[in-house]
C-alpha cells in the first residue's frame, strides 16, 4: 500500500490557505465541519457570557473599555472578571469592576480564590459588590504563587462556597468543572468527588474548564448527574489565537488537543491568518455541536478581545 504525500499534507492545508501540493483536479481540503457532523439545525440563540481579566496599564484599561462596548451588543448574559492570587492583582479586580460599571448595564460576576483570603476579607469584598448590584460570584481554589505569604482561611473551594452560602443566601455562586480532570487531581473519580462537594456546600451553577473534546464534556456531566448533580454546566470556550499561548495554556490546565487538531495548528504555527481562520472554525463547530446535544449557555474566555470571539459568537447565534 502507497500513501500519495501530495495529497495528504493537501487536506491538511486550511480551505482558504495557498495549495502548494494540490493539483488543479484534486478535490478541496476537509472542512472543519467534516469532523464534528451534522450542523445545528435548532433556531433559538444561545446565552452567552465573558471573562475578562484586570488591566494593568492605562492602555489596556482603554483597550478593555472598547472590548467591553463591542461586546455588550450582543446583550451577554454577565462578564466575569478574574482574581488574582494576592497582593495588588485582588484590588485591580474590584477597581476593574467599578470601572466597567461606569460603561455597561451587564450585570458582572467577580471572581473570588481560596488563595491567601480570609473570611473577613470575603465579606467585606462581598459587601462591596453587593453594594454595587452583583448577584453572583465566582468561587475558584486558585494556585498558590511560589512564595506563599499568608496561607488564608479557605483550603478548597467548597469551603469558600459554604462560607458564603452560609451569610449570603441571595448571593449565586459559580464553581468551576473539570471535564477532562483538574491537572492537580491523581484520578477522574476523586475529582468528581470534589466537585460534588462543591455543589453540596451550595454551588448553584458551574463553568468548564475550556476542552476541544466534545465527548469529555458530555462524559462529564453524565457523570455527575449520576451522583444526582443537576446544576447547570456552562461549557468554557477558549478560541483559538495564538499557538505558543495555547500551547502554554493546555499543559498547565491539563486540556487535551486532539491530534487532527494539533496537527493542523503545528501546520499552521508559522501562518498566523490561516491559524485564526482554522481555530474560528474548528470552535464554532464545536458550539453548534454541543449545542445540537442540548447545550444552551455559552461562556467565553474573551482574553480580553472581541475577536474572534465576537466571529464565533455571531456563527452561533
């Protein structure tokens, strides 16, 4: 058996890239859409939501400014904005948060870590937002920095989630889910123990950690529903922009790539254009996927950008 080469790195060549190897009578190179299946046929637009993280400079804060007004005129369910683990990067979330006030009516979701916090820190940032008309947090573990200052209050999540539960009843919190295993858990079965503990202590909704492998998360959620979990869990979706960053990304969260592809990022690493166009298309057909199967939330992780989310966002709905 002979394998024509020509042809093969052919199909592995984006639709709209330069065909080198392909000759004039061969056929176009595979669609993303191939791969994935049957496209939505379901009308009803999803809700979509956004994070964002805190800027730093004044540059970045006009930029964000911008990104947000793009953004809100698809009415997005809420954004999120992150928390970093101590220090100055906390404050900036509160002052990110006061700032985006000023410009949008979306309603925002803070992010809150375990990380160095105690529990009067968490009430007093709690009174804050409530303050301001936040209904909804977002309640993570975090990673402790290498240099470890102050140990906090809260070892896991759940306990932070209880602890508000327990003095902020109208407060919604939001856990995150790891459908292809959070990168410190030693097993599948453990992490889902840990999640459940989440969702007992109170949680009322849940966002993945963002994944390319559609049988994950639906494994997932058959999962816990086992274990008579039945929140909402909102897919994460990272678009794809840049190779060495979502490279980077993966290893330290643990989400898989699957090799058809990474083979075609690999292909693409050096074409930035061709590497957009192929990671817009193979994340929306993702969404349209999931959302064949009965997925209806959305939640982008923005990196700060309209594009290509606002691209993928638009192919959805």
């Amino acid at each position: 058996m002979s394998l024509d080469m020509k042809n093969i790195l052919t199909h592995f060549q984006h639709p709209n890239s330069p065909k080198d190897y392909q000759e004039a009578d061969e056929p176009d190179a595979i669609k993303v859409s191939e791969y994935w299946g049957r496209k939505s046929n379901q009308t009803q637009s999803p809700k979509i939501s956004f994070e964002l993280f805190p800027p730093r400079s004044s540059s970045a804060k006009k930029s964000l400014k911008e990104v947000c007004q793009e953004l809100s005129t698809i009415n997005p369910e809420y954004f999120s904005v992150t928390f970093g683990a101590l220090g100055s990067s906390q404050n900036d979330t509160l002052d990110t948060i006061i700032n985006l006030s000023k410009d949008t009516e979306i309603p925002i979701t803070p992010h809150l870590t375990c990380t160095g916090i105690d529990t009067k820190q968490v009430a007093d940032l709690l009174d804050e937002y409530i303050v301001r008309g936040i209904k909804q947090i977002m309640v993570l573990k975090g990673d402790y920095p290498k240099t470890v200052i102050k140990k906090g209050d809260f070892a896991y999540a759940n306990e932070m989630v209880e602890f508000i539960k327990e003095n902020y009843r109208n407060m919604d919190i939001l856990v995150a889910a790891y459908p292809e295993k959070h990168p410190h858990s030693s097993c599948v079965r453990k992490d889902i123990d840990f999640f459940v503990e989440k969702v007992n202590a109170g949680a009322d909704k849940a966002i993945t950690q963002y994944f390319y492998n559609i049988d994950a998360y639906f494994h997932f959620v058959d999962e816990i529903q086992k274990r008579n979990i039945d929140i909402p869990i909102t897919p994460g979706i990272m678009p794809i922009t840049n190779y060495d960053q979502l490279m980077h990304f993966s290893k330290i969260c643990g989400a898989e790539i699957p090799a058809w592809i990474l083979n075609k990022l690999n292909l693409y690493k050096n074409d930035l254009n061709s590497l957009i166009e192929f990671g817009e298309d193979v994340v929306s057909e993702m969404c349209l996927k999931l959302k064949d199967n009965g997925v209806s939330n959305f939640h982008f992780y923005s990196l700060n950008k309209a594009e290509p989310t606002m691209s993928i966002v638009k192919r959805i709905t």
